[in-house]
C-alpha cells in the first residue's frame, strides 16, 4: 500500500516538475519582471486546460469505472480526444482577445500558440494518468513523467540560465509536450468510432458541462488573482504576490495524489451502504493526514524559506500559513464534493463554485478600488475558499444520501489552524511555534488515522 502511495504522490509530482520547480527556482536567474511574466504564463496555460478542455477529460476518468461499458475504452478515448481538440481549439481562439486585455503587448500570437500546445498536452497527460491509476499500471506513468518532465526541467533550467527568452523557453517545452503526445496517443491506442461518437460526446456532455463552472471556479480562485495584480501593479508585484504560493501548489499536489489513491477505496465505500463506519472511517483518514502534511508543510516551508527565499520575497513570507491553510480548507471541500460527484449531483457542485468564484472576483476588484494593496488577495482568497467549503459540507448534510454527516467535531482542528494562521501574520516566530504544539497534540490524539 505504502509502495502504491510513493508512486501516486510521485506521478503526480513529476507530472508538474517543470512547472513546479520553475517557478520555485527560475527566481534565481531572472529579472523580477520577467519572472512575474512567467508566473502569469503557467496561469494562462492553467485557464486554457481546464475552460478550452470543457472538462470532457474528467469524464474519461468517470467512464473507466463504469461496470458496463457501450464503447471499449480506447474507442471511447479516441472519441473523447477529438471533441477536446474540436472544442479546445474554438474556445481559445475565442480567448484570445480577453487574455490580450489582461496582458496586452506581453502575450505575442506566437507565444499564445505556444502556450495553447503545452495546455492542451497537460490534458491528454490526465487521460494517462487516469487509464494508469485504475488498472494499477503505476510504473508506466512514473517512468513517462519522469522523461517528459524531469529532463525537460533540466533542459528549461539551462536555458534559464544562459538568459533565453521566455518565448524560447516555452516554445521548447512544446516541442516536448508534442513528443509526450504521440506517446500517450500509441499507448493508449486511441481509435475513432463513428458509431459510437454521438454517445461519446452524450456521455461527456451529461457528466463533464456540469462540472465546468467548477473546474473555471477552481482556476479563478486560484490564479484570477494574479492576472488582476499584474494588470494593476505590475509583473514585479506579480512575481512577489505568487513566490508563496508555490509552496501551496506542492501540497495541492501531494494532496492530489492521496485522493487518486483513495478514490478505489471511495468507490467502493459507496457502493455498499452498509458500511457507513467505514466511510466514517476513510473520510478521517483522509482529513488528518491533510491537516498533518498541512502543519509539516508550515513549519517546513518556513525553514526553508529563511535560508533560501530572495530578500525581495520575504515580505511575503508571513502570509505562508495563510496559503497553506486555503489549500487545506479546499482539500477539505475536495474530500466531502466527491459524495455529490459520485451520485451524479455535479450541478451542485458547479452552482457552489461559482458563487465562491464571483465572491473572489467581487472583493477583489472592491478592495483594490479601495485603495488595499496587493497583500489583500491572500485574504480573499483564504476567505474564497471557506465560503465553498462550509457550502459543500451544508449540502452534503442536506442531501438524503444515506450517508454520515459532516463530522463537526473535527473541524475544530481547521479552526485552530486557521487562528495560528492569522497570528503567523502578525507574529510568525509565535505561530510556528504553535504550529508545532499542534503538530504534537495530532500526533498524540489522531495518530490511528496517520497510519497508511
């Protein structure tokens, strides 16, 4: 099991290396403006994955599951792969002019056709992803990540180096993303069926549009912020405002890789109702072992930001617990969402991500215009991500699903975290201190749920 666990999380990390690693290191060698250039890019190239997609990948990963099957499930992926490319290459034309509003002369055609090819790549890469996780063929996708990404990083970072453009730089990670492509492409041996296209795109359509609102939500929430600072305050800002979060985004990853490893056991738990004490059992675990990486992470992080963070983003480093508890407080609303995904209740979903999408957009548009500097964002989007959550677990506790509630208690280790998290603003000598005394009291009240 633990085996099966270092390979998801691993998987998952390398799926994102270069991005990841990028954005924590390329710091060194660039220009704070080009780096907030940078920054802004991997944004651009998130939005495009998840709205010019339409999510339709996301039903690939459903229809794997599925006990009885229309279509084999290379027929129904070569199907799938067509109306994604058909429907990514419309909306991000359409894009264009928005994303050229928010950048202006920074975003070349042929730097947006750059990005659009390694966007498009990062989602035929979850379709293996998904096709590897089920059928437990865990080393195939290690070794295809570890190839397309870690090589590639090496490559990027010598480039960095020697001070390419970041057009350059880009443009050779889609050369790479083109090769990784055709690979995923053979390997899954992806066939078009006219016969079995309507079906396809019905089945896509019913499972995937719903969810659309709240895989854009989750973007919005995650990068809108960025694309505002650097439209009012400039790519330098920019490039301080998001260092921090990178650090967010290798938890966010972690987390990933517990669920995708959970989610056999979540499907099964919920095929059989009977066993309610066992989910009770699999939702804690699930919820400890994030609050424990999260406390880790905090004081970890901290550590090695005051050794290793550049002087002109320590300003920042205060607002660390703040980040990391945003992406605890979403992995939270990530484990209890998948009860209304599971029953198909994705229009819920959507209509509560939305609301905490346009509760994001709307103060941060009033504070700026209020006069707050960029530090405010970290705030709304903390505040974000607690109004979808608390809606999730409301609904979820509504809903005559015959499953437990919501544990109340619990959730009180999210409320001591959250208040350490706001003294670490005013005082973070003081909350990675009570950090650690938290880290101690999980280890000595939850630790049978901290065993893998």
């Amino acid at each position: 099991m633990l085996n099966k666990l270092l390979k998801h999380a691993t998987i998952i990390v390398f799926s994102k290396l270069s991005s990841i690693f990028g954005s924590l290191f390329f710091v060194y060698f660039m220009s704070p403006e080009i780096y907030g250039n940078y920054v802004i890019y991997i944004s651009l190239i998130s939005y495009l994955s998840v709205f010019s997609g339409l999510n339709f990948n996301q039903a690939y990963g459903r229809y794997l599951y599925e006990k009885e099957k229309f279509l084999p499930e290379n027929k129904f992926g070569g199907n799938i792969y067509l109306v994604i490319l058909f429907f990514f290459v419309i909306t991000s034309f359409i894009s264009l002019p928005v994303f050229k509003h928010f950048l202006g002369s920074n975003l070349s055609l042929n730097l947006y056709i750059i990005l659009t090819v390694i966007s498009f790549t990062m989602i035929v890469e979850t379709l293996l992803l998904q096709y590897c996780i089920k059928e437990d063929k865990l080393s195939i996708g290690l070794i295809y990540f570890f190839f397309r990404s870690f090589l590639l990083f090496i490559v990027l970072f010598t480039l960095v180096i020697f001070r390419f453009s970041l057009e350059f730089i880009f443009f050779i990670e889609a050369v790479a993303s083109i090769i990784g492509m055709v690979f995923i492409l053979i390997y899954l041996r992806f066939i078009f069926d006219l016969n079995g296209f309507l079906f396809s795109f019905k089945y896509c359509f019913k499972y995937s549009f719903p969810l659309l609102p709240y895989s854009f939500s989750l973007i919005v929430l995650a990068q809108f912020d960025r694309l505002l600072i650097n439209n009012l305050f400039g790519s330098i800002i920019t490039g301080i405002y998001s260092y921090i979060y990178n650090f967010g985004i290798v938890l966010s990853f972690l987390f990933g890789a517990f669920m995708n490893f959970a989610n056999n056991e979540f499907y099964e738990v919920c095929s059989d109702f009977q066993k309610q004490s066992i989910f009770e059992i699999h939702q804690r675990k699930l919820y400890y072992k994030f609050i424990f990486i999260s406390i880790f992470c905090v004081i970890f992080f901290y550590f090695f930001s005051v050794f290793f963070l550049p002087d002109d983003k320590k300003s920042v480093l205060a607002f660390l617990p703040i980040v990391i508890a945003a992406i605890l407080i979403l992995s939270v609303w990530q484990i209890w969402v998948r009860i209304l995904g599971y029953f198909k209740k994705t229009y819920l979903i959507g209509i509560i991500s939305f609301i905490a999408a346009a509760f994001c957009i709307i103060f941060l548009f009033v504070g700026f215009n209020f006069g707050l500097n960029f530090k405010f964002a970290y705030w709304v989007t903390l505040t974000s991500y607690l109004v979808m959550t608390v809606l999730g677990v409301v609904f979820v506790e509504k809903l005559d699903i015959r499953f437990v509630k919501p544990f109340f208690w619990d959730y009180l280790w999210i409320i001591f975290f959250l208040i350490i998290s706001i003294i670490s603003v005013f005082y973070l000598k003081v909350g990675i201190l009570l950090f650690s005394v938290l880290f101690l009291f999980l280890l000595k009240f939850k630790f049978r749920y901290l065993k893998i």
